[in-house]
C-alpha cells in the first residue's frame, strides 16, 4: 500500500481541490494534504468519493505513500506559508526529490529558493497556473520553470493536466530558476493591458457613438469571429447584454473604480527594472488608479471642461471598424512589449526562453488565450532568434494595415475628449520604434549642459565628449553618470 502515489498536492482550496481531480482524471494517484486534516477527510468524502485519490494527515505520512522521485506540489498562499512548508519539506525529501510551487509567487522568491534548494539536491520547480477555478480542473495553462532536471520527471503530469490548443498542450518547459513565475507575471500584465483596451474600445461605443447594449454586444460577438477571436472578447458580449432582475443593464450599474492585486504593477515595475518601455502595460495599471479615484473625478467633473461635441458626427459603422482596427493594432503592440521584456529577462539571468512555446502555453486554458496568439507562435516558429514580433512580416502588414484606422480612432478620441491611454501610448510607441531619428540628441545636450553628463557624436559612437556650453563650465565632466 505504500509509495503508491504518483504525486501530492497540498493546500485544498478550490484550485488545489480541482488540480488534485484533474490529475486523477488523467489516470494519475494524487495524494492530497491541508494542514488543517479534517479538510482532508472533508474532501475524500465530497469532492473526491469515488475517485483514486488519497490523503494523508502528515507531511510525514504523505511522503511515505509517494513514489520515487517524490513530487510535491503545494497550492498556498504566496509568501512565507510556501517558505514554511519548504522547511518542513526538506527534512523529509531525498536527493532528486521534486518540490513545485503553483501559487502566484514572486519570481525573485522562485529564483531564491530554486538555488536554496539545488545546494541540498533537491529540484525546485515554480510554476505559473492560469485559467482560474474552471482551468485548474478541466485543463489550465501551466508554465513551469525552474531546475530543468524536474523536467523529465513532471512532464507527463502536466502536459496530459493542461489545456490543450489544437491538441498541443499549453504547457511546456518555460525555462531555468524564476523564469515560470516571470512569465506568468507577465501573462498577467497583458491581461491588464487587453482588458484595458476592450473597455476604452467600449468607451468610444458608448459615449462617442452612443451604441446600445444589444448594438455593443452584438460588435462583440461580430469581433469575436477574427482575428480579434479570445475569451475576453467573447465575455465581453455577454456582460454587454447581461440584465439584471430589474430588467436594466446590470453593466450600467457597476462602480467605476477598478480594483487589482498587484501581478500588473509587478510587470510595470519589472519594466523599469529591466529598462524596457512595457507601456502599455504600465498604462493599463495607471488607468486603473485613475478609475480608482472616483470621488475626485466626481468633483473634478463639476470644475474641468472638456470639448463641446463629445459625440462623433461620421458614419457609425465605419467609425466601428476603426476602433476595431486601433484595437487590433495595440494588441499587437502590447505583445510586442510584453515579448521585449522577456527577452531581456532572459538575458539578464541567462535563461533560455522557447517565445513560440510561451505563445502556445498562452493559447489556450488561461484569460488572455486567443487565436492571435497562434500567430504569434508561427512568427517565433519561422524565425525563432525574431528580435521583435513588429519585425515579423504578419505583424508588420497587420499594423501596417491598421494603421490609418488606428490614427483616426486616437485622433477622434482625443478631439471628442474621450481617454484612450493604452490605445494612444501604443500609437506613440509604433511610431517612437520606426523612427530612425528621435530627438533624443537634445535630451543629451540638455544633460550635458546643466550636469556634464557627456554625449556621443553621431558619427563617433561609443566617445563620450563634453562641451563648455556656457563659457563658465568647470573642466569635470560626469563620466561615469549612468542614466
Ligand atoms: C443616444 O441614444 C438614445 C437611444 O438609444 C437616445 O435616446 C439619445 O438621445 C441618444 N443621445 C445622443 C446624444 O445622441
Ligand atoms: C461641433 O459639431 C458641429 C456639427 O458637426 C460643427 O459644426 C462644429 O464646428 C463642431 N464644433 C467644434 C468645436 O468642433
Ligand atoms: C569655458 O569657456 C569660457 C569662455 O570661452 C572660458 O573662459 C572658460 O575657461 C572655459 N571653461 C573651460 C573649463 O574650458
Ligand atoms: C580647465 O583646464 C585648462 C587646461 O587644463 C586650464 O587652463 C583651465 O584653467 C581650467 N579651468 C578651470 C575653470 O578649472
Ligand atoms: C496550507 C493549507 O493546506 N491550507 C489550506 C487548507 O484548506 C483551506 C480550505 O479549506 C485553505 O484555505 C487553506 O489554505
């Protein structure tokens, strides 16, 4: 009876709970832990009667009934309940031994405990799971990283446990240490940044063309048939027409303040960190502590003027394939983004990223999945050292083709008075990474100037020199000043 289980899972909340019956679906014996032990009971006797599953009510008793290597996943809270548990793993493992964390942790700690744990031969693997309470039992995305020697041993599990999109699973090896946890961190902040884009796409229906619900919903529904096809498109035409019990929409009733959890403000800090103009993700978190100041918007509303026509005077449906295109075209910008940030990630710590296996772990089973995302994977598959998505000839031709849409759309908005930040910062980017020339040149003489911070010439890169711009500078330029 010992040693039967395949793998443990501790933590039996309702993502641990529905993993454990995802697992056992595929055939594989689980073994389910809670530190609180009548959870356990609880469990075999609800959710899991007359599945294959087992319990324990120690960590002691649990590693006894593992096979070998040992493969524990814990699904707790992120933060010191994993470090804790860690500990008490630990004495209890062998050399070869698997530890995975699934909660949304931090992929400094992920990086930190990867190496704590190699130095006393244990593998550690972190890793992302999306798709919420729905894709942790019938198949989420999963984007494990960490000890690449875990690899072979857990890959069956979670390949057969994930989503799959066109009968490829949404999971595959992410990369070294942190890297599963960065590239869910960053799954997360695209989503911010899709999620922005569809609500200022409903902003302009709303205020500039003064759609009705059904008109929006069915938008939506139309959207969702190309290339813009994605879950979140697809909810979207349902919350558009949902009712309430009164008969009202129940959209039209919701406060306009916007909560978060943190995972995009990770991604915006990442991107400073690491230098990369991630902006439309940065924007997305910033809108959402605009809607956040609701009051004060209230009262500013009474004081702050803004233009006299707030309606677009055009045709309707014209305007509506615009907003579509804009939409489109920031999408493929904010992935862009999002894939720039990754590859300096991996650079920095020397991680060997697949981009066209992360589209295809995105793909399906997680919130940002989309056919869009298809495509991504064919532009890394054709090319897979690509140094930019815009630099894929399918995503240069789609913004290229978008673009006079996207131009009138950010334009419209801004004469009507109707914010677009991520639609409008993604505009400015596009623009800002096809030009040859930006006027950086008289940022590095105004630096110069009042700091002596030193500047290249165009045609001597790589000499720094400074001027006496004044004719009472000292002789000490900042040379070593970075910035
Ligand atoms: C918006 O549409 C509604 C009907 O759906 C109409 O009653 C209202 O007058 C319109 N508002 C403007 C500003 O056109
Ligand atoms: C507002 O719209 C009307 C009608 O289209 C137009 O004649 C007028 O010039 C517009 N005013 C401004 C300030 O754009
Ligand atoms: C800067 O120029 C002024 C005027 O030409 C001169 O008096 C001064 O010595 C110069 N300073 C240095 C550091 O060369
Ligand atoms: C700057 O350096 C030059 C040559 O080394 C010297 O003649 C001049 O006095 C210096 N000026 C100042 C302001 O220190
Ligand atoms: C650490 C642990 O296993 N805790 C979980 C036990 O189950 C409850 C749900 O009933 C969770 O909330 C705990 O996180």
């Amino acid at each position: 009876m010992s040693e039967q289980a395949d793998i443990a899972l501790i933590g039996l909340a309702v993502m641990g709970q529905n993993l454990i019956l995802n697992m056992n679906d595929h055939g594989f014996v689980v073994c389910a832990y809670n530190r609180t032990t009548e959870k356990v009971d609880q469990f075999l006797a609800n959710e899991a009667k007359g599945t294959k599953v087992i319990g324990a009510h120690s960590l002691e008793d649990m590693v006894a009934k593992l096979k070998k290597p040992r493969r524990v996943m814990m699904l707790v809270k992120a933060g010191q309940a994993v470090d804790d548990f860690i500990d008490k793993l630990v004495p209890l493992l062998e050399k070869g031994d698997i530890i995975i964390d699934g909660g949304n942790s931090e992929y400094q700690d992920s990086q930190r405990r990867c190496k704590q744990l190699k130095e006393k031969g244990l593998l550690f693997v972190g890793s992302g799971v999306s798709g919420g309470e729905d894709g942790a039992r019938y198949g989420p995305s999963l984007m494990p990283g960490g000890n690449p020697e875990a690899w072979p041993s857990i890959k069956s599990i979670f390949q057969s446990i994930s989503a799959k999109a066109n009968g490829e699973p949404c999971c595959d090896w992410v990369g070294e240490d942190g890297a599963g946890h960065f590239v869910k961190m960053v799954h997360n902040g695209i989503e911010y940044g899709d999620m922005q884009l569809i609500c200022e796409a409903y902003h302009l229906m709303k205020s500039a063309l003064n759609l009705t619900h059904q008109e929006m919903s069915q938008v939506f529904e139309e959207w969702n048939k190309g290339e813009l096809d994605s879950f979140l498109i697809e909810i979207t035409k349902d919350i558009m027409k949902f009712k309430d019990s009164d008969g009202s929409y129940l959209l039209e009733k919701i406060r306009d303040s916007a909560g978060q959890k943190g995972t995009g403000k990770w991604t915006a800090i990442s991107a400073l960190e690491y230098g990369i103009p991630v902006t439309l993700i940065g924007e997305a978190v910033f809108a959402r502590c605009l809607s956040s100041l609701k009051d004060e918007r209230r009262q500013a509303s009474c004081v702050l003027k803004g233009p006299i026509n707030t309606t677009y005077k055009g045709d309707k449906k014209e305007f509506l394939e615009h907003i579509r295109q804009a939409l489109y075209a920031s999408k493929i910008i904010s992935y862009a983004q999002g894939f720039m940030l990754l590859r300096e990630a991996a650079k920095v710590h020397g991680w060997n990223l697949n981009y066209g296996a992360i589209a295809l772990m995105w793909r399906g089973g997680c919130i940002i999945r989309s056919v869009f995302l298809g495509n991504i994977k064919t532009a890394f598959e054709r090319k897979p050292d690509l140094p930019n998505l815009l630099l894929d000839s399918f995503f240069a031709n789609a913004v290229q083709r978008c673009q006079n849409s996207w131009r009138t759309v950010v334009a419209s908005a801004a004469q009507l008075g109707i914010p677009t930040p991520t639609f409008s910062t993604a505009l400015s980017f596009y623009d800002g990474y096809r030009s040859e020339w930006l006027p950086a040149n008289l940022l590095q003489a105004q630096r110069d100037y009042f700091g002596a911070h030193t500047y290249e010439l165009l045609n001597n890169p790589g000499v720094f020199k400074h001027t006496n711009w004044t004719g009472h500078g000292g002789n000490v330029s900042a040379s070593t000043y970075q910035a």
